[in-house]
C-alpha cells in the first residue's frame, strides 16, 4: 500500500508514516494499532513468535 493510501486510512499525515517507516520514530502503541487496522492485519501478528 502506498503511504499516501495508508495516511487516508489511518488518518494520519503523511510525515507520520515516513518517520515510522524510515525514520528516528517509535509510534505508539494507539498509532501502531491505528496503521494495523488500516492495513487490514491483526495486531497480534505483530507478537507472534
């Protein structure tokens, strides 16, 4: 998905998504639920071992 996609989904800017991709970043978990969501995955997959 591109990042222009993910920011209307998420409804978030587009400089969140960079700096959580690339960047010096650590999004939160509420941040990293949202973008989970939008990107239709379960946040468990995120801990899964």
């Amino acid at each position: 998905m591109l990042q222009a996609a993910l920011t209307v989904r998420a409804g978030v800017s587009r400089n969140t998504i960079s700096l959580t991709v690339t960047g010096p970043f650590n999004p939160t978990p509420k941040l990293t639920l949202i973008q989970f969501i939008a990107l239709y995955k379960k946040f468990e997959n995120l801990f899964y071992f």
